[in-house]
C-alpha cells in the first residue's frame, strides 16, 4: 500500500538563524516551514497550528531540545520529533536514552547532508501520515514485512495458515518457522511505523507502572508498560498495536497510550519480572 504525501506543516527550531535558515531553504520545497528560535516560541506555534513534524537543536539557551520534545510528546504525541545534535559523546548518550523513552523518533548529527535531513523528514511524514489512517486503511503486519523483503509471500500464506489454527503472534510464527528473526521484523516495524526501539528487558520499570495494568491484559496483548509522562503511557510491544488495543490500554489506565518497539523475547523476560504468575 503506497501512501501518498501531501504538503504537511513542520517546524524547525534552533537558536542560530544561520543554521535555522539553511534548514529553511533546505526543507522547504517539499513542506510548509514554521520556524522558531527557542522552545516557548515553538509551543506557541503548536498550539494555533498542527504539526506533522518538528526538529530541533538540542543545546539552547533555556528549554533544551530533548525537553521541548518530552512536552511535544506530551501534548502532541502523533507529531513526529527529531533532534539535532553535535558529535558530544554526552549527547549521544543522552539522545539514546531519549529515543528508548519515546521523546524522540530520531536524531541526526551535525553538520547534517541535505539530502539525509531531507529523506529522515519525507520517512517522517509517512510515519505522520499512518498514524492518522483509519484502522481499516492501516497496512496489515504481514504486509509491512512482506513490501519490505523480510518475507515472501507464500511466508506470509504459510505463516497466517498457522495462526488460524494455534491464534499465536504472526511475529512470532514467523520466527519459529525460520523465515525472519526478531531483530528484523522489529526493525522494520521500527522504521515503517515510527517506533522507537527499546531493550525492555534492560530497562528498570517502576511499580506503580506496572500496576497501571491488569496481568490479564499485559499477558494476552504481550506487551509491557515502561513509562508515564504527564497523560501519556509509553507501551512496549513485539508487534504495532492496534486501535482496539490501544482503546483497551486507555480505558483501564485513563492515559493516552504511544508505543515502541521491542524484541518478543524481551517482552517475555520483563512480563517474568514484573507480572510473576
């Protein structure tokens, strides 16, 4: 299923104009540009206009990138974010983790190739767009893997025959039969869907996150809940929710539900640790 993309608003933010005016000409042929010099400008223009995608420099004067977009994420969560940073060890380190936690969907290094910064954008508005299909409009999950060569199609035939009968994860078939890996299917979820990818079963989860879910709900779905910030709860799945799951997660918790993406075998280690029989 191909998407078909439309002009979209994105803003740009950093504090140097220079830098910010490259940026400018650089995206501009293909997108609405906004643009800011600091992150209280920035919200501003979120809230009299929607964003499809912003980016942003990390170090600013006042409000740093990562905590522009930790309140983006907040208010906006389907906006697509996107980070600017100099080569610093330090920030690497600190986008990382910033990237686990969901603040950011990438980062880019400077100095930045036109061409690069202008293919992250157009895969970020894809992402923007999926977000906002119906569910019945939605590429299915085999097909995602399939359109990008993790499997074939009589796999994917093979694979769906399989679940009919046993009701398992079809990612989970598919690895049992040899024909991807995990690694590989939850990067491709990872790069097709916008989900940021996360070592769960490294990751330290606080009780009262864990408790915000039933272990009926938790077990059946196979995901894993990892954080909260402000309304939002950050979910780690093998496989992209669907709409009725995600409806399912807000009702019992009362947050807004955003994902990533996580090894399966992961997930299983965590649900041990954390939702123990």
């Amino acid at each position: 299923m191909g998407i078909c993309m439309a002009p979209y608003n994105i803003l740009l933010v950093d504090d140097e104009l220079h830098a910010l005016r490259a940026l400018e000409r650089t995206l501009r042929q293909e997108n609405n540009v906004f643009t800011a010099t600091n992150g209280e400008d920035a919200l501003s223009i979120m809230e009299k206009n929607e964003i499809a995608l912003i980016m942003t420099d990390q170090r600013m004067p006042g409000m740093a990138g990562i905590e522009l977009l930790a309140k983006v994420r907040q208010k906006y969560p389907d906006t697509v974010r996107i980070i600017l940073t100099a080569y610093a060890v330090t920030d690497k380190n600190l986008l990382v983790d910033a990237i686990n936690v969901g603040y950011v969907y990438r980062y880019l290094t400077k100095p930045w190739e036109p061409e690069e910064i202008k293919a992250v954008v157009r895969e970020g508005i894809k992402t923007y767009e999926a977000t906002r299909l119906p569910e019945t409009k939605k590429m299915r999950i085999g097909e995602i893997l399939m359109d990008n060569g993790i499997i074939s199609e009589s796999q994917l035939d093979a694979a769906l025959e399989l679940q009919k009968h046993d009701g398992r994860r079809l990612g989970e078939i598919i690895v049992d039969l040899g024909y991807a890996n995990e690694e590989s299917i939850c990067s491709c979820y990872a790069l097709q869907l916008g989900l940021p990818y996360m070592p769960v079963s490294q990751f330290a989860i606080e009780p009262k996150i864990a408790e915000l879910l039933s272990q009926e709900l938790v077990n059946r779905l196979a995901i894993v809940p990892v954080n909260v910030i402000g309304q939002v709860l950050t979910i780690a799945t093998s496989e992209p929710l669907s709409d009725r799951a995600k409806s399912e997660i807000e009702r019992e918790t009362g947050y807004k539900v955003t994902a990533v993406c996580a090894l399966l075998k992961d997930i299983k280690i965590a649900l041990e640790k954390y939702y123990p029989q």
